[in-house]
C-alpha cells in the first residue's frame, strides 16, 4: 500500500505494465467505466 500511496478500502488502482498508477479512486467505483480505462491502456500499448 506504501509503494503506490493507497489509502485504504475501498480503493481502486490501475496500474500499467511500467508500474506507474494510471487510474486511482478512493470509494466507490463503476466497474464498465474500469473496463472501458483497461481497454484503452490496452490500444494505447498495441499501438
């Protein structure tokens, strides 16, 4: 939790394959709208 600055729970993290924190939120969280993110982070990597 220290390494990538959590606050506690719930807490949602995406995190690239470089280890960088590209999408954080604290609380509650839409699961599409994390689907959408992830699949734009994979087109992003493809192209």
């Amino acid at each position: 939790m220290k390494r990538y600055r959590t606050r506690g729970t719930p807490e949602m993290a995406i995190i690239d394959k470089e280890g960088r924190i590209r999408f954080q939120r604290f609380g509650s969280f839409d699961p599409a709208s994390g689907v959408q993110l992830i699949n734009q982070l994979l087109a992003e990597d493809r192209g």
